[in-house]
C-alpha cells in the first residue's frame, strides 16, 4: 500500500516536472514568435517608406494610367514653367514635399507634372502652381 502511494507521488512529481519543462519550452517559443513579429513589423515599416511608396506607385498601372490622364487634362503643359513638355520626360512632382509630410504627400492633389529640369530647380522649395 505505502509502495503504491509513493509510485503515485513520484508519477505526479514526474507529471509536474514535465509541465515545467512544457511551460519552458512554450516560453521560449512565445518569445521567437515575438521576435518574427517585431522582425516583420519592421520589415513593413520599410516597405511603406515615403519615397519606396511612391515608386512603387508611379510604377502600377494606376500610377501610369493618372501620368497620361494628367498630361492630357494639362495638355503637356508643365505646371512649373507653362511651356510644353514631352511626355516622355514629365516628371512627377510634390508640391508638399515627403520630406515634410511623408507619406501624406502621395496624393495625386499634391502631384504635378514639371520639366525634369524645373523639378530639380524647386527641389523641396514649396511653390505657388497656377494650376
Ligand atoms: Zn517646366
């Protein structure tokens, strides 16, 4: 009788050994899962910087079908200089630069179409645009 009770005793103090062990082990696995969380969070900070986001923008079928819709509506007229541009080299401009507002500055109300030379010569200076 006292053998049995101490078999039991010992089995439960295996069992307790055992969830402590389990409970380590799911520590240590909350932990890596932390880890590739943050590891992902940070990832996707870097993937909406400003500036990556409007490349990747102005590269979509979306970004390229609002640059020929927009260049028609000016009429390849810049919004800078008002002399006429070449399709192929109107850049797009923020007229609220990244730089001050992030990526609130990718709108397409805050987007102009300029000469690349005219682009480069307001740089992040905020101008008053006719139109
Ligand atoms: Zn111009």
């Amino acid at each position: 009788m006292l053998g049995l009770i101490d078999h039991m005793s010992n089995d439960s103090a295996d069992k307790e050994n055992e969830l402590h062990r389990e409970r380590a082990i799911l520590r240590k696995k909350g932990q890596d899962v932390l880890e590739n969380v943050e590891a992902a969070l940070k990832k996707g900070k870097t993937a909406t910087d400003p500036r990556q986001q409007f490349k990747n923008w102005l590269r979509s079928s979306e970004g390229q079908a609002w640059e020929k819709a927009e260049f028609q509506r000016r009429k390849g007229i810049c919004a800078y200089c008002n002399t006429l541009m070449r399709e192929a080299d109107a850049v797009v401009h923020h007229v609220e630069p990244i730089k001050k507002l992030g990526c609130n500055a990718n709108r397409v109300e805050n987007y102009r179409l300029l000469h690349p030379n005219c682009n480069l010569s307001i740089g992040t200076k905020i101008v008053d645009f006719l139109f």
